[in-house]
C-alpha cells in the first residue's frame, strides 16, 4: 500500500515543478525582471491580484502576456483609456428586439486572467468598477451578483504617477491588490540581450512563435495551493509579521501604515515563496523578500518626508532593519 505522506509529497513536488516551469517559459519572451515573474507566480498561488508598475517600455504587458500564454487559463485584456465606462469592463444589459427583453452581456472581466493595462489611464469610476470583481469575485449588474470564472486574477500594469495622463490609484483599490512590483529599466546586458533577440526576429506579438508554450492549468494550480495551504508558520513568525505591520503605522514619516488585511498579504506570500523555495515552513528571510512588493503601496508618506526624497521602500527597509527578527 502506499503511503499517503509519500503521496502528498510527489504530488506537492509535481505541482511545484509546473509553476516552476512558468518562470522558464516567461524567459523564452521577457529577458530579465526575475523579480516580477516570481511575484506573479506566488500571486497566483495566493488567489491575489497584482499592480506592476514602470515606464513606457520595460515590457510590463508583455510579462502579463507570457504568463497568459504559459498557463491553460481563459485570457482577457482591457486597454484602459480616459473615455473607458465601467460597463466596458463588467458588461451590461442589452436589449434584444425579437424576445423584447433585456439580456446581460458578459464583459471581459469574466475570464480566468484580466490584463487590465495602464489602469491608471482611466478615470477613477471606470477603476472602481474592479473593486467588487477583485474582493468578491462577482459583478454585480442591475442588482443581480454574478459570479467570475474560477480562478481569477487582476494583472494590471501602470505608469508611474507623476507621468502626463494618469489618475493615481485610490488608497481603497491599491489595498486590493496583494503585491505591487516595480518593472525598471533593465541592466546593459540584459538590453543587448533583448536587441539580440530582436535582431535575430523576435516578435513581441507572437508568443507562440516564440515557443512560449501552455506548461500548466487549474489543476496545476489548484495542487500548488492546496500544499501552500500546509506550510506551517510559527506563532513566532506571526508575531514577527504583526510587528513589522504594527511599526508602518508608527512611523514618523507616514500618515497611513499598513491594515491588518495587509498583514495577512504579507504572511500569505511569505507562505507561498517558502514553499516554491522547497520549504514546507517559513523563515524571517522569507517574510522579508516579500515585505517590499506587499507592502509598499499599503502606505502613505507625509509630504515632507516626500519631498526630502524618502521612499515607501525606504521605510520599509528601514523598519525591517530594526524590528527584532525571531530566532
């Protein structure tokens, strides 16, 4: 007879192999940004959403785009623009003259992975059109909730704020989103790489000539998650986790810390990135590596702390530096 343990283990380490074939596959079309490609897998394993930020250029939809292509998930995207309605996302009724009744018309918010690109383009109704979609799962249209496909995930790529044409985010929204990752310019060599690649016929809008190929579904993804789920955390780690959440709203140099809803992000992540590390427990490097892309759009800093060039990622390191990290 086999033993379940055994079992377990071959299933947790086949799940873990597929998500990380999706890092391999991602490299075939983005040369770099390690860091975003790893923060959109443990999104994924945590059922969060994710906010990449960077200028024009630095492939952020592209990323979003080869991760779409490596997964067997439905895949939609939504150009964020100044004109955008909120039905232009969620859907809405439409008339239909032969049964003369009203019918809803799904908009493309129903899919497994919403591109919602340049979100920050659009007016701040046509971004809170989101808010239900991302904390409930459901759309709600003419009073009637309806629910989104299984799983569902908001990638949504935007511009640094003080660029022409954006509308910042609202502090209500920023906190839905699990992670957000900066996309910077790359290294010298990783910018010949890409001319390289170029040079040699890469076509951007052609994944599959790229060999970008589906290595992983739900039930991939559903076995990642279920072993995730069975990480252990320390009441230690927990402690450690509230404590740095705890001295955010104690700075000096921030008018708003991080919620308790971004405590619990920071420990879910911290779960996810032990385990895709082959780790069925967390440690405090695992919680710090996640610290930054959890909670850095959570806070908010005083103008004058701003002005003298104090960053939220700044005060997160500074913080990290000085809780007492458990032994």
């Amino acid at each position: 007879m086999m033993d379940p343990t055994t079992d377990n283990a071959a299933s947790s380490d086949g799940a873990r192999s597929s998500l990380e074939s999706l890092r391999t596959e991602i490299s075939k079309a983005v040369v770099g940004q390690d860091p975003a490609v790893t923060g959109l897998v443990v999104a994924l394993l945590c059922r969060g959403h994710v906010l990449l930020e960077g200028v024009p250029g630095v492939a952020k939809t592209l990323l979003v785009r080869a991760l779409a292509a490596s997964l067997e998930l439905d895949t939609k995207r939504v150009q964020f623009t100044p004109d955008l309605m909120p039905s232009d996302v969620t859907g809405s009724l439409v008339y239909d003259a032969r049964s003369t009744e009203f019918s809803f018309q799904p908009g493309p918010v129903f899919t497994n992975l919403l591109l919602a690109d340049e979100i920050n383009r659009t007016p701040p109704k046509t971004q809170s059109s989101l808010l239900e979609a991302m904390e409930e799962r459901q759309v709600t249209v003419d009073g009637t909730p309806r629910p989104l496909p299984k799983p569902f995930l908001v990638a949504a790529t935007q511009n640094p704020v003080e660029y022409e044409g954006t509308y910042p985010l609202p502090e209500a929204q920023l906190d839905r989103f699990l992670l957000k990752l900066t996309v910077p310019l790359p290294s010298r060599e990783d910018e010949i790489n890409v001319l390289k690649r170029h040079a040699e016929g890469f076509n951007p809008r052609d994944l599959r000539a790229a060999g970008v190929r589906p290595v992983a579904g739900p039930a991939d993804l559903e076995a990642a998650r279920a072993a995730v789920a069975k990480t252990t955390v320390s009441p230690e780690i927990t402690a450690y986790v509230v404590d740095i959440c705890r001295a955010t709203r104690e700075s000096p140099s921030l008018t708003l810390g991080v919620s308790p809803r971004g405590a619990t992000a920071l420990l879910s992540t911290a779960r996810a990135w032990a385990w895709l590390t082959g780790r069925d427990y967390v440690i405090p490097d695992d919680v710090k590596a996640l610290a930054l892309p959890a909670l850095r759009h959570r806070v908010q800093l005083r103008p004058e702390a701003e002005m003298e060039g104090v960053t939220a990622d700044s005060v997160i390191n500074a913080i990290l530096a000085h809780v007492p990290v458990p032994r």
